[in-house]
C-alpha cells in the first residue's frame, strides 16, 4: 500500500518535500493520477497529490486571466470560463477514456504534461498560456514565476521550464492562464475521399488560406466512423477535416469559401455547429482510437512536420496499428499491440520524420524497459541533469518519470 | 546611473594578446579593434549609458561563435551578444573587459517550407527581413516590434519580442520552433525542429526571453503565417483616460480580440500630431487606434460592432477607415511615436511595465502625478489589450540632475506596476536598467531559483554579465548526479 500524502494548503505541501528531502525520499507527484500510464513509472513508496489544493482563485474575464490551484480539475475551469462566454485557449484533452483511468484531470497535470488540443495549431499549446505559477522544489521552497498580466519578460521565464516537466522539477502550487471568449460559431469543411498523403496536401492549402483554420485533422475510415457530422459521406480511404471558430457570419462566409479554395481535393461538405462541435472533442480526446483499445495495446502520441504525417501513418499501418492525425498532420496519434519491436519501429519512424515522440500507455509489464521520450544527446542529458539538480538537488520529484535515472 | 561592475585588470592588461587570438579565430577582418570603430558598438537603445568594449568579433558561422566562446571560456574573458543594438534596456551594453559578439554578418535565410508553414534563419536576419522573404506568398513572421527593420531575430529570440499585434498573434517565445545555440562550453546545441512541441524540457521556452544569460543563438525556425485577406484600422478619441480604458475593457469583454489595440494619452497624442500630421484629435485626451482583419464584409461587421461599443463611451470622434491609405494614416503617428517624442525632447527614457488592464485609469492617474511632483513631463503610449504600458519620459541627458530624477522616476513608475499586481518589463527586457528592481518583483528565493538556472548554462557567469541579476551575489554552484 502506498502512503498518500495530499495537503490542503501550500505550507503543508512544502513541508513534505522538505521532510521527502531530508529523508532522502522519492515522491510520486500526482494531481487526481488520470495520467498515471502516461510516460515511465516512478518508483516511489510516497504519494503527494495535489487534488486538496483547489478552487478557482481570480478570474477576470476582462482581463483575460484566470487563476486557479494546481488540483482544481479542468471540468470546473470549463465551466467557470464558459459562464463568461470563454475557454480554455489551447483545447486540452481529457484523456481518461485512452488512459483507462478516471476522469477529472487536474490543472497542475494537464500543465506539468504540456497537453494541448486541436487548436494547438492556431491559438498555441498550454504551455504559451501560462502567466504566472506557485511551484514547491525539491528542496521545499517555495518560488513564483512569472505573474498575472498578460505579457511579462521580467527575469527567466521558469514557467516554461516547469511546464511540460511532469512533476520532476517542482510541484504546481497555483497557475494563472490566459483565456480567451470562446468563438460564436464553429463550423468544419470536410472532403471525403481521400488518401493520407492528399488529406494532408488538403489541410497545408487550408492551413495556407486566409481564413485562419483553427483545427485541421486527417482521419482514415476505420478511425472516423461514427464521428459526428459524417453520417451518409463516401469517407474511404479517409477525410479531411478544417475548422472555423468565428462571429457567425464570418463562418458561414470562410466556410464557403475554403470549400471553394479546397474544390481541387474534392466535394466539400460543411459540418454545422452543432456537430462540428462534438467531432471536434471526440478527436481532441483520441476517441477514435480509444475505440477498441485492448488492455495489451500501446498508445503513442508523435508529433511530426506536418507533411511527415503520411509518414508516419504508413509506419503504423505497417506494424498493424491504427492511427489519425490532428495539426494539419503534425500530431500523429498511433495505437498498436504493445512489443519492443513495434516500439522500436515506431519512434524510429518519428525520428527520422524530424519529430518527437511520447509514450502514452503501455502494458505494466512493459513500462519500465521502453523509453518514453526521445532519447537525450550527451550534451542536453548534461543539461537536463543540471536543471533537474537546480530545482530538485536530491532528485526527489518524480524520479525517473521523463528519463530513467533522472 | 547604475554600476557596471569592476573590468577583470588581468583581461585587461592582457588586450593585445587577446586581440591576436581573436584575430586568429576569425580572421583579422571580423575583428573591431581600433578605438574610433569601438565607439560604433558602445551603446544600444538606451544610449544614456556608454561602455567601449574590450573587442569586437563579427563571426560568420555557428562554428565561429563555437570557437570564440571555447576561448572565451577558458581565458576567462566575458562575453556580450550582441544583434542590432537596438534594445532599450541595455541588454547589449558592452563591458570594458567583455568581447562583443556581434551576429550581424550571420544574416541568410536557410529554408522557407510553405507546406509546414515554417522558416529557418540565421540569427543576424532582421525581424522584417523574415516577412520580407516570405510576402510574395501572402505569408508573414507574426511578432512585430517597431524596431522591426533594424532588430534581428536573435536579439528578438533574446528578448522575447512583442509588437502591436502580438494581442492576436503572440509574442516571440510563441513563433520559434527550433533554435541552434552555442553554449559557454563552445558546444553546438539544436532544439527543436520544425514540429510542434518539442520533446523535454523546455529548452526552447527557458532561452527565448534569457537575454543572452544562458548560450548564443546561431539559428532560428519560427512559424510562418498567412495574412488575412485584408485589415483595417479605426481611431477613437475620448474625453478621459478613464473612458478609454473603460472602452477597452468593454471590447475585449464583447468578446472582439482586434489584431491591435493601441492607446495614447495627450501628451502622445499631441507629440505625433506635430511630427507626423496624421489627422490625430487635439482635443482628446485619450485616443484608441483599433485594427481588425478579414475580408471587406468581415471588416464591415467588425467595425459596426465596435463602433457600437465606442458609441457607448461618448467618444469625441470616430473616424473608421475605407481603404489601405486611410489606415495607413492612422497608423503613421503611432508608428513614428518615437521619433516625435525625440523632436520635443533632448532625451526619453521608455519604461515598459505591464498592469492589469484594469488598474489602467488609476495607474495613469498617479504617473501624472508623479510627473507633477519630479517636474518631468511623461508621454503614455501602450499596448491597450494586454496592460503592458510604454510611459515616455522626458528629460535632458546633459543635466544630471535631469537624468537623475527621470531614472528615479521611471523606477517609481516599474515599482507602481508591480504593487497593483504588474510586473517590471512586458517586452524590453531587464538589461542594466531594470537589474537593481528584481527584488520589487521577486523574493529572493525566486530569484536564488532563476540564478541556478543560469549556472547550469553558465557556471563562470562569463555571458552578458551585470545585466538581468542584481549585483553583488555569488553564482549558485550546480552539483549533477
Ligand atoms: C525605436 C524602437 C522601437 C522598439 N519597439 C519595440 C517593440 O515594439 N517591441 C519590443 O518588444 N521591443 C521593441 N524595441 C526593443 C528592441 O528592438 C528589441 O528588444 C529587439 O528584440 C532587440 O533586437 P536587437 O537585434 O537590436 O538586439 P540587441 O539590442 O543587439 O540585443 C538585445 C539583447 O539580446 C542579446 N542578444 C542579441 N543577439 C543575441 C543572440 N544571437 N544570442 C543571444 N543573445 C543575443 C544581447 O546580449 C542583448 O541582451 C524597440 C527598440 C527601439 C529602438
């Protein structure tokens, strides 16, 4: 049985890092643990969870920011934002369905994971959000960077650093994010028919257009069927698929005309609001691919140039994995029967497509051997070891979770 | 005027050598020596501090840069990057003993790919030169300080560069994809590529704003965008600060994000008038320059909502553009701004502290009378949207005691922005000027934390030192498993 440790207040979260790093002692840092499966796993005899640092602490709608405590889950953001007619800018997934685990991801993990949505592409990852932070160390100080206005270059920008971290560098205490008022109207261009190598040709002219595409994803038959919107369409061998997010007669009036600008890949279809909505969250979640998942399946999220896409689709095909791809191609969701075999292919494949890769779930029996993350050159694992020591001298955060040994 | 610190003797007294080994480094013709070229690099935009450096070496390859701060390092020597010297903040004032790096010559465009949406530059291009290159095909590289025709990437990268339409599009850390840097050790690092998102730590995010504390960026890929089909500005004039600020607030809460929205007091308002004729409202006390893009429907529904919003403010005028000259014209005051605050004063300082956009009306309230009470007048010039304020200050950099009481005042005004939950710098940088201000911000624990981060990329403190950290306290020693 794991000791769990959750403080309700920032002192007391403090107070066990320092008590952890006087002893000496690893902790698994979580917030409500939904993404527990996602890169390796940390050997730790201690848990120290966030999920009792809570609650929405600023939101301004005015002046587009927001603050709340790490352990507040996204759904009570949403909420709160959507209440003022806004939202979260970077559209961060809720991956509990593809994970397996239970649904109520936090602020702090989505952050410390640096998880972004289809509109990556245009409005920026989670990460460029961040104003300001409250974070704990490994030597239980606790330090703030940045702030809450809505630019800021003063001193280095530790936000970054933290973010996408995964808890190995210090513990989110309190993060403020800029928001934006949510679109109007949305509204999808969807051309049916086509290869991976043509829908991805499709998305960089739509992403090239003047009507600022918001979210451009590919999917193959197998992964779009019964996706919202795409009832009585011809879709195999696949579909392209570009949103707009504006006033409502500046959909209706790019729609059209992206249509038009696109008529050389085919037939579009327009997909209305009322469904381009839900299409859209069912491929920010990777539904499409949660679908079916067996419990000995891996899950891999790789992101690519875009034009590698096809790319990489090919290598998942390839060892029998199935597959779509968000970003204008960029991000390339993959699951397959989890080996090292196919592991290896597939990161492989990324690498040399020029992208990166992350390991979201593999079987328990497997985690430990694979490596999650590219692996670092000797020049930035020198570096990476030198950061994780500024913040953590003990390596007591989350050791191992990104890289083994650090 | 603040200290630089004491010039390491021993560098100094060891010129003639260095300057050999330089020469042997780069070749005799990159190297700057002779003390009437010296003076071309002693200062950058904050020119009321003045410093010859040791050298200056203008290298032409990352291998270059790579080979001088090997050599730097083991010598001993400091080292200041330097770009276009454009920085208000002091960021590339040279030091007596330090070498200047100057990027300038490293100036070629890599690698346009219009299908990822992506450009690689050397780190010398300018910022406009990015644009420049990509127009013809309707793209362009979205940050856009004013100085955009003078400023390189590298120093744009360093600073974590804004620009009037950042509101929409970001500032720089949001554009860059990939970075090649040279550490102090003399290694060649690429980060990045050119997909989303790369992998780790993020290296890309902790050196873009770093103000070359933590290694020297060669190369950079930023994202490219397509321009909109077209844009358009609006000028609004109004009877109080308060007003407009009031307006601003109702826009953005409206749910409009114009691509820019700029706002100028009286004292700005009257200072471009006079050097640019743009048609500004004398009459005024405030006034809104608003942009929107999109086709010419779009921007017609754009505009009526908004000038139904402006409506609700009793505005003075309202004067919305019909074609491209006309927002031009709009723009042309704005855009000279600097330049006609140079007309009406011998010198400026231009601070650049951001506040919650809605402390706007009290925090201006309280600068003028702060201008009041030190006898200097203060030109309000900012960036509506996002709080980040660019108060001008007036004075005469050949009376001491005038300059004196402007860097007083300009410090009064960073430490107002910070008590009503700002911050000291939105886009200029620390530099020298705001080094000694860091404790307003940042207990010291915070910045214990910044400082270590800079002793994993810099153990020595050799990289453009006396600038972002106040003096005086030792390097934190990093100790890796
Ligand atoms: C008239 C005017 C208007 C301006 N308007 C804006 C504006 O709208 N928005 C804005 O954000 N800024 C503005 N600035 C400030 C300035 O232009 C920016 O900070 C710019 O990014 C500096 O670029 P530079 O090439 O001149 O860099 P420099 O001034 O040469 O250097 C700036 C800093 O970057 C470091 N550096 C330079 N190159 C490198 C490199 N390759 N690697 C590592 N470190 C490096 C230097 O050491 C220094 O600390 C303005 C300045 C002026 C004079």
């Amino acid at each position: 049985m794991m000791a769990a440790e959750a403080p309700s207040d920032e002192a007391g979260l403090a107070a066990q890092i320092a008590a952890a790093r006087a002893a000496r002692e690893p902790l698994l840092i979580a917030g409500n643990a939904s993404k527990a499966p996602m890169l390796r796993p940390v050997q730790a005899a201690r848990t120290l969870s966030t999920r009792n640092l809570a609650g929405i602490t600023l939101h301004s709608p005015a002046e587009l920011v927001l603050s709340a405590r790490a352990g507040t889950t996204l759904s009570e953001i949403e909420e709160a934002l959507a209440a003022h007619g806004q939202h979260l800018i970077a559209e961060p997934p809720d991956l509990h369905v593809l994970l397996g685990t239970e649904s109520a991801a936090t602020l702090g993990g989505t952050v410390a994971a640096n998880l972004s949505g289809p509109r990556r592409i245009a409005g920026g990852a989670i990460r460029d959000h961040v104003l300001g932070m409250r974070a704990v160390n490994g030597e239980g100080t606790a330090i703030r960077s940045g702030g809450r206005v809505l630019k800021n270059v003063t001193g280095l920008d530790l936000c970054k650093l933290i973010a996408g971290s995964f808890g190995t560098l210090a513990v989110m205490t309190e993060i403020t994010l800029k928001v934006l008022p949510a679109p109007e109207r949305t509204g999808t261009v969807a051309i049916a028919g086509l290869d991976a190598a043509a829908g991805v040709a499709a998305l960089a002219a739509a992403l090239g257009s003047p009507y600022a595409v918001s979210a451009a994803a590919y999917l193959p038959d197998g992964a779009a069927e019964a996706l919202p919107g795409l009832a009585g369409l011809a879709v195999h061998p696949g579909v392209a698929l570009a949103r707009i997010e504006e006033f409502a007669p500046s959909v209706a009036y790019r729609s059209e005309r992206l249509a038009a600008a696109l008529g050389r890949f085919g037939a579009a279809r327009v997909i209305e609001d009322a469904e381009s909505r839900p299409l859209w969250r069912t491929i920010r979640d990777a539904l499409p691919l949660a679908a079916g998942l067996a419990e000995s399946d891996a899950v891999w999220r790789i992101s690519v140039p875009p034009s590698q896409g096809p790319r990489l689709a090919a290598a998942a095909a390839a060892v029998g994995g199935r597959w779509f791809l968000d970003w204008g191609g960029g991000l390339v969701w993959i699951s397959a029967p989890a080996d090292e075999a196919r592991h290896r292919s597939i990161t492989e494949a990324a690498s040399a497509a020029g992208g990166v890769w992350t390991l979201l779930r593999a079987p328990a029996s497997l985690r430990p051997g694979l490596t999650a993350l590219p692996p670092l050159s000797p020049t930035l694992e020198r570096l990476t070891r030198r950061v994780k020591a500024a913040f953590d001298p003990a390596g007591i955060l989350n050791p191992g979770r990104m890289y083994a040994g650090i | 005027m603040i200290a630089l610190p004491e010039p390491k003797a021993a560098v100094v007294a060891r010129r003639e050598a260095i300057l050999a080994d330089l020469a042997r480094l780069v070749g005799p013709d990159a190297l700057v020596s002779e003390p009437h070229c010296l003076r071309a690099y002693e200062t950058d935009g904050l020119a009321v501090y003045r410093q010859p450096p040791l050298a200056v070496v203008l290298p032409s390859t990352t291998e270059e840069v790579a080979a001088l701060l090997r050599y730097c390092k083991a010598e001993g020597i400091r080292v200041v990057p330097r770009g276009a010297g454009t920085s208000l903040s002091g960021g590339a004032l040279p030091l007596a003993d330090a070498v200047v790096i100057g990027l300038m010559r490293m100036n070629r465009i890599l690698a346009i790919d219009y299908a990822d949406r992506v450009a690689s530059v050397q780190a010398g291009v300018t910022n406009l030169g990015i644009t420049g290159a990509v127009s013809t095909q309707g793209f362009f590289y979205a940050p856009d300080p004013s100085s955009q025709l003078a400023c390189m990437i590298g120093g744009n990268i360093a600073m974590n560069s804004g620009g009037a339409h950042c509101l929409k599009y970001g500032v720089t850390a949001n554009n860059v994809l990939g970075l090649t840097i040279v550490t102090i050790e003399g290694e060649i690092i690429r980060l990045g590529g050119t997909h989303l998102d790369a992998a780790g730590y993020d290296w890309l995010g902790i050196l873009t704003g770093s103000e070359g504390q933590l290694a020297i960026v060669t190369e950079v890929t930023v994202r490219i965008l397509r321009s909109a089909e077209g844009s358009r500005a609006m000028l609004a004039a109004f009877r109080s600060n308060e007003v407009a600020g009031a307006c601003v607030a109702a826009i953005i809460g409206s749910g409009i994000i114009p691509v820019a929205l700029e706002f100028m007091d009286r004292p700005a308002i009257h200072a471009c008038e006079a050097f640019a004729h743009a048609g500004y409202p004398l009459d005024a006390e405030a006034m809104l320059i608003i942009e929107v893009e999109g086709s010419p429907a779009e921007q017609e529904d754009l505009m009526s909502r908004l000038g139904e919003i402006v409506g609700r403010f009793d505005p003075l005028g309202l004067k919305i553009a019909t074609t491209a000259e006309e927002s031009a014209a709009i723009w042309k005051g704005r855009k000279g701004a600097f330049g006609a605050i140079g007309r009406i004063s011998p010198d400026y300082l231009c601070m650049d502290g951001v506040i919650p956009t809605s402390q706007l009306s009290s925090v201006l309230h309280r600068i003028g009378e702060m201008s009041r009470s030190f006898g200097l007048a203060v030109a309000n010039i900012f960036h509506a949207g996002d709080g980040n304020l660019h108060p001008l200050i007036l004075f005469d950099a050949n009376d001491p005691e005038s300059m004196a009481k402007a860097e007083k005042f300009g410090a009064e005004i960073l430490k107002l922005c910070v008590a009503v939950g700002g911050c000291l710098t939105g886009e200029h940088g620390v530099g020298v000027e705001k080094r000694e201000l860091m404790g307003v911000q940042f207990s010291a624990a915070d910045l214990e934390q910044q400082r270590r981060v800079k002793s994993v990329f810099d153990p020595d403190w050799l990289l453009n030192p006396s600038k972002v950290f106040p003096l005086g306290a030792t390097p934190p020693v990093i100790h890796a498993a």
